[in-house]
C-alpha cells in the first residue's frame, strides 16, 4: 500500500504578526514546526505502515525552510520526502495549493490513499483536503477522528454535530484527519542524525510538475483578502461564586448543565 | 560565521523542548516536594535517544556531538526538575570513549547507552573540597586488584547501580578507576537534603579496602588528572547549558507575572522598575547562551576548553544567580511561596556556582591559563 501525506510547516504558535501592509502573515525568520493536524495525518500513515507494511511519502509546498518539516517526517519513519518548491508558490492561496500537490501526486503516481490534516493552524481554511481531493477525482471523508483501512476500502469515523458517523469509502482515497486520531510519536535523536545527515529530500519546481506558470494566472483566486487583523479580546462578564467550596462546586455544575457544556 | 542552529540542530532542540513540556514540566513541583521520580523516566530518556548522545555508534549510541547535547540538556533543563541523573551517561560515556581501553568500552558503554546502568563520577572529599592535590582516598595494587580506601562526598548518582570514575592516589599520584558501584566494599550514606530540592540524589560513597579488577584501572598510573580536566571540561559546558535554561525560565516566568499581576489596575510590567528588571536579566542570558552553543562547538572541533569552559562557568553560573534573583524580586513576596516557579528556580540556582568546581575553583582556572601564555 502506498500513502502520500500532506504536510505544512506553520509558525510556532505565538511567533507571527500580521503585516498591516498586505494583511499576510509575517513568516521570515519565523520557527516553523508540522502542522498538529498533518503530524497526526503522519502518525496515521506511520501505524499503517507499521500494519500493513505501507509505503509513506510526506510531501509539503513551501519554502526551502520547510525541508525541515520533511527531515522531521522522514525521522518519524517516513520512507521518502518531496519538497515543492519555487517563488511562483510565493503566497498561493488555497486554490494553487490544491492544484500543485495535485500536479506532484500524479507525478508520484501509483497511490492508495493521501492523508492530510483537517486544517492548518495559521490559514484554518480546512479547503485544501476536500480541493485536492475533487482536483484529483477521489472519494473524501474528512475530519476523521478513527481510521480502518483494509485491502481496497476503508471505515472512516467522524464526529459530527449530532453524534458520531462511520463512513466507508473505496480506496484510493483521500482523508482528512482530527487531533483526536492518535498522539504523535516522537523521534529518536538517532533517527533525526541519521533524517539530516544521510536521507534525500528530493526538490521540485513548477518545471519538474509541468506547470507553466505564464498561465498561472488563471488559477488566481476568485476571492480577494480585504483586510487581517488581530482582534480585541471581548471583555465578558464574569461570575463570582461565593460561599464553601462544596457549595460553590454545586453551583458551578448547575451553571455548566443549564449551558449543556456537561 | 554563522550564528544559527542548523536544520539538524534545530530539530533535535525542538523535540527535547517537547519532551520537557511532556514529561518533566507537569511533575517538577512534585519532584522537588517529595523527590519520587517516575519508575520509567530512564526509559523514555533512553527511547527519546537522550542517553547515548556522546557515545559512539559501534558501541549503541549516537554520536550527536557535544553541541547537540547541550542543546538537549537546556531544554531539558528548562523545568528545573532534578530527574536527570542518568544525562550523566553521556559524561561518562564519552570519557570512556575517549580514554578508557577496549575492554572497559565493549563492557560499560553499550550498557550507558541504553541506560541499563547509571554513570557517575566522584572527586570531592569530605576534609579535602575539591582540591586536586588533597586527595585522601589510597589504592594500592594486590595481586590482580586494585584496594581502594576512602570517602567521596556529594557524589550524584553515586547510589546508583552503574559504573563510577573514582579518583585515588598511587603513591602520591591522582589515578583514576572504574568502579562498579553496590559491591562488596562499597557502601553509600542516605542521600543529603539540599535546598535545590528533594530529586537530585547526591551521597557519600565510602570504600572499605574495595577490590577493582586491575582492568579497571582508568587511564595510567598518575593520569589522572588529565581524566579529571576531560570530565569537567564536558561537565562545565552541561551545567551552563542548565544554568542558562534556568535564567530563562526565571525571565518567562518574571514576564508572565508582570503582565499579569495589577497594581492600581495597571499590570506591573508598565513599571519602569520592572521594565529595567526584565532588560537586565534578558541581557545577560544571550551571550550565556551562545557562549555555551560556542564552547561546545569548540569541543566538537577536538579544541582543549579547559580555560573557556572554566570562564563559561563562571559566567553562566553568576547569570543563573543574579536572574533567579531579580525573578524574585519582579514577583516580590509571592516568589516566596511554592505557588510559583521562581521559588523552586531561585533556590536551584545557587547550585551552579558551587557544583562541578566552585567559582573560586573557575576563577583560578582561567587565571592560571592566562597566565601561562
């Protein structure tokens, strides 16, 4: 079986401003880590591995920094790396995106099944899994938090407003994951030497896919980003609960049950 | 010149950052209350690669180098709990690595690596301090076995099952040995209470006309002191990597109270006195910091840092002390309290100006090297 996961390098969380100018985040110079969401994705393809004796590809758009994201999956366990890479990717929106890792799917050829995170934590536009997956003509079940896969099909279950839901689809297919799908396993400093020191993080750019980026124009986007700002925290009021503690333990409950939080 | 972690470097540092959020940040108060570390912390310092970082390959560990290993040790230092005894492997692994002869390396190494034994190593002596040319502690050589006689005091891991560098005078000569540690003639006192807190385990270690294979022999007869320098060379560059991570912790945890303590309904941080206070202790962990990732580049590079470490300890420690203190005092006499991780950093603080050789011992170090050129 051979499964392609999809991953981003975001900013750590907290490091990244908004430049005022053109309302996109500021990245240079920023510490990158996998997105949580594509590290459970990995992890995914990592225990599928360890079962079905899997192949596993990690593949990520983004700029040279982000081979250190791929350095990082190979250290996991995955068997190979593609970084696509080109300043024509400069800014893509999630439209380009999905076309792109399109273009390096089909270039990579004889797959089973693409794992992707459900969104990333900066854009948290949770698109690029469902377009990739229409771009390459693929059954999707997203936001999965349990996966079964078996010889040609597989059992999907997802949390939905009402409840839980199991889906099956055939394979090859194309899954979004949750961060409740499994805890990601941490690299030995062995396997992270022997990640940056002996194995290949292969390279290509908008040649090695065939995209003639003259006609990139067309993929522009549809939408425009008006404006991006940090909001101000909403001031709410809040509750004192006085009284002994037990009392006050009571009260809270109540307050949680009336609000269906428990 | 570059002044930037590669990718490498930059991978390793983040997963030790990782673990020490994971696995020592939720339990450092308990440790330093009540010292029980977890059963399995051995383990997963083992599985996370951690232990044989300064081993070679052929013999189980990594080779990640000294750079990556104080890398690994700042971010493992950042909670400041005391779980970490068995970091000492890669101490004395490499030391054996380096010195030791085939046999102590195919014996002890492979075992350090995969942390199924604790390393450690002892000089200190009750009457003596640490002055090198004091030592009480006598071997004599019996036949196939070296006796040794003596007491080492504050000897960290000493309780431990594992291999221990002693050092003893053959006739008036500073030798060291490999020691197994738990034998017959070998005995530990309870561990001291020191104020840095209940986890670090730190005894005496009394030898009883202990007998030690002639195998065991480390080094040469009055190589000692070489052994010595090697050990607390690494040692130094370690402790500094730990003291700079403490500062830091004091600085964040200075931070995040200024901004959210309010006085007059202003969060303290909007106050000079405070402001000057955090620049102060910002300013002095940078160049702690990169002085260390320099020294143990250096070390990579096979350099003798006898005198460079000995003045990065003697910085990084003082940094620790003056940091640690101004945290207290940003969080005034709430930083008193154990409600609050200052109190536990300001108090693991003092350690490293006394550890490892004190500063005085630092001090005379650096003069003596400058003085020889």
């Amino acid at each position: 079986m051979n499964v392609i996961v999809c991953i981003k390098q975001v900013p750590v969380s907290g490091t990244v401003s908004i430049d005022p100018r053109t309302g996109a985040l500021k990245r240079e110079n920023v510490p990158g880590v996998i997105n949580p969401e594509d590290l459970c994705a990995l992890e995914e393809a990592l225990l599928l591995k360890q079962k079905h004796g899997s192949r596993v590809t990690a593949l990520s758009m983004g700029p040279p920094q982000a081979e250190g994201a791929l350095r990082e999956a190979l250290a996991m366990g995955a068997d190979r790396a593609v970084l696509l890479c080109d300043r024509a990717f400069a800014g893509s929106d999630t439209l380009v995106t999905s076309y792109v890792l399109a273009q390096a799917i089909r270039k990579l050829g004889g797959f089973d099944l693409i794992l992707c995170g459900k969104q990333s934590a900066d854009g948290n536009t949770a698109q690029v899994g469902p377009e990739l997956a229409e771009r390459l003509g693929l059954p999707q079940v997203t936001s999965v938090q349990r996966l079964e896969v078996y010889q040609e099909r597989l059992e999907a279950e997802r949390a939905v407003e009402s409840g839980l839901q199991w889906v099956e689809a055939r394979l090859p297919a194309l899954i979004t994951v949750t961060r409740r799908i499994n805890t990601p396993r941490q690299p030995s400093v062995e396997a992270i030497l022997v990640a940056c020191r002996e194995k290949e993080v292969i390279t290509w750019k908008t040649d090695d896919l065939g995209i003639d980026t003259s006609s990139m124009r067309f993929l522009e986007s549809p939408t425009r980003m008006a404006a991006a700002w940090v909001p101000e925290p909403r001031k709410r009021e809040g509750e004192m609960l006085a009284g002994p503690t037990k009392e006050a333990v009571r009260t809270l409950l109540e307050r949680l049950r009336q609000r269906q939080v428990i | 010149m570059q002044f930037k972690l590669t990718m490498e470097q930059e991978i390793i540092q983040k997963q030790a950052r990782e673990f020490a959020q994971r696995e020592l940040e939720p339990i450092a108060a308990q440790v330093d209350r009540d010292g029980k570390i977890p059963p399995d912390m051995t383990e997963k310092l083992v599985k996370a690669g951690f232990l044989g970082m300064l081993i070679p390959k052929q013999y189980g560990g990594s080779e990640a180098g000294v750079l990556n290993w104080v890398l690994v040790m700042e971010q493992l230092s950042y909670p400041a709990c005391h779980c970490l005894e068995a970091m000492s492997n890669n101490i004395v692994g490499r030391a054996i690595a380096l010195l030791g002869t085939e046999e102590q390396k195919e014996r002890y190494l492979p075992l350090l690596a995969k942390g199924q034994v604790i390393g450690s190593y002892a000089f200190t002596e009750p009457g003596t301090g640490s002055d090198p040319k004091s030592l009480v502690t006598t071997a004599r050589l019996e036949g196939d076995s070296w006796v040794i006689n003596g007491i080492k005091r504050f000897h960290t891991g000493g309780h431990l099952d594992g291999p221990a560098i002693i050092f003893a005078n053959v006739d008036d000569k500073t030798t060291a040995f490999l020691v197994d540690k738990n034998v017959e003639g070998y005995s530990c006192s309870k561990p001291f209470e020191l104020m840095v807190g209940k986890g670090l385990e730190t005894v005496d270690t009394r030898f009883d006309d202990l007998r030690v294979p002639k195998g065991n022999l480390f080094g040469e007869v009055g190589g000692g002191f070489n052994i010595l320098f090697s050990i607390t060379a690494e040692g130094r560059v370690m402790l500094a990597a730990s003291a700079t991570a403490l500062a830091q912790a004091a600085l964040d945890e200075a931070v995040k109270y200024a901004k959210q303590r309010t006085r007059r309904g202003v969060p303290i941080a909007s106050m000079q006195a405070i402001q000057w206070l955090l620049a102060e202790m910002a300013c002095r962990i940078e160049p702690a910091r990169w002085a260390t990732y320099r020294i143990a580049w250096l070390t990579d590079q096979g350099q003798d840092t006898r005198m460079e470490s000995a003045m990065l300890k003697l910085f990084a420690s003082r940094v620790a002390k003056e940091v640690a203190d101004m945290g207290i005092q940003v969080h005034g006499s709430y930083g008193l309290t154990k409600d609050f991780k200052i109190e536990r950093i300001y108090r693991q603080a003092k350690m490293f100006e006394l550890t490892e050789g004190s500063s005085e011992v630092q001090r005379s170090i650096a003069a003596g090297s400058l003085l020889m050129r």
